[in-house]
C-alpha cells in the first residue's frame, strides 16, 4: 500500500510533484515492485487527493522508464528486461565517463578527497547484510562528480540511469566480495579526477561500469527475482 504524503500548508511544491516523488520512492524501495497496476482511483484514495495530480504523475514517471502504460490496461510499474539492462549500463558507461572527464577539468576537483576516509572506512564495514550506508556514501561520490561537472543535463540524465540501477539492487544483491571491490574501483577514479587525468579516469569509470554490468546479470539469471526479469 502506498504512503500518504505529509500535507504541507503554504507548501509551494505542486500536489503533482509530491504524487510523482511519492510513487517514485516506492518504486525505488520495492514497496510497488514490477508488474504491480497503478489505479488512479486507489492511488487518489491512498495519497488524499484528486485523479489529476495522480494520472499526470504516472505519465511523468512512464517517461522515466519506470512505468509502463498500456493503453486499454491501464498503467502498470515496468518490469524489467535483459536488454533493459544491456541499454541501461551501455548508457550508464556513456554517461560517467563524460561527467568523469568534466570532473577533471574542475579547479576545486580536490575536494573529493574528503570522501577518501569514507571510502576506508566503509571497507571495514562492508558485510553480508546491510549496506545501506555504503551506497549512501556511492551516491555522495556520484553527485560530487556531477557537481563538479556543472552541467545540469547530464546531472538530469544520469539521476534517471541511476534511479533504475538502484531499483536493480532488489532483485540483484551484490555480495561482500564485489562491493570490497567496489572501494578500490571507486578510489582508484577519485584519484585519477583530483589528478586531473581525462584518459585514466575514463578508463577506470569504463572498467567500473562493466564489472557492475557482469554483476547485475550474472545475479539476475541465478535468483527467484528472476521472475521480475523478461528476454
């Protein structure tokens, strides 16, 4: 069942945009896993108010790739396909390599340096179970590259990949083993950016991309999440 969202008075953020991040998140957090139909008349029964704000949000959110409307069936949240994956790291790669090689032109690229401790840190506390914080802390370091890169649409497209592979983690758990590789990986681009090194971090962000790539599929085929999966 969806949450309601808090009412707000004076709150200048529109009813659709609270609709729309309210069904994002639960889509993201596996509370409305793929294939789940989407009724305008429940879900405006649920959050508190008109059909409108819903049905635009939907619409919203089948742009993202997240929703997938049927016309005559009604909208349902998207499943996920083996070429959906190929495609969605094909561009992920495409992406952070880009924002990577902006990164290094920053003047103020060193202030990632500040993550270096965190990334330490967390290689102690990486374990079998909960990594919630870890993939906090990967977030911070993605948006950090962004920020450097001041480019506000590639900002806007990576945020959409980076919705979808989060949304992946569900149905793909990465093991200890990969994500104690996943420090190194994510040290070893830090430094070639604060370097200001174009080829290397490139091809550390390449390296990073497919062996999360190989990762994902290699989890998807094996695991009873398989059934969310279609060829």
């Amino acid at each position: 069942m969806v949450s309601q969202f808090p009412r707000q008075s004076g709150d200048k953020v529109s009813q659709t945009q609270r609709v729309y991040e309210t069904l994002r998140q639960q889509i993201l957090d596996w509370h409305l896993p793929p294939g789940t139909p989407l009724s305008e008349n429940d879900l405006s029964r649920q959050l508190g108010g008109s059909r409108t704000p819903v049905r635009q949000a939907i619409q919203q959110l089948g742009h993202e790739g997240l929703v997938r409307i049927m016309p005559g069936r009604g909208a349902f949240v998207a499943e996920i396909s083996l070429s959906d994956i190929v495609e969605l790291f094909e561009m992920r790669e495409t992406l952070e390599v880009g924002a990577a090689c902006l990164a290094c032109r920053a003047e103020d690229r060193e202030s990632l340096t500040a993550l270096v401790p965190e990334f330490h840190a967390a290689r102690e506390s990486i374990n079998g179970s909960d990594n919630s914080e870890y993939y906090a802390l990967i977030r911070r370091f993605d948006q950090a590259i962004v920020d450097l890169c001041g480019n506000r649409r590639l900002a806007q497209a990576l945020e959409e990949i980076w919705a979808q592979v989060r949304r992946l983690r569900h149905i793909a758990a990465t093991d200890q083993a990969r994500l104690l590789e996943t420090v190194d990986e994510h040290l070893g681009i830090l430094q070639a950016i604060v370097d200001g090194d174009e080829t290397k971090a490139a091809d550390r962000v390449r390296r990073h991309v497919r062996a999360s790539a190989q990762n994902i599929l290699k989890n998807v085929t094996n695991r009873s999440g398989q059934r969310y999966i279609s060829v």
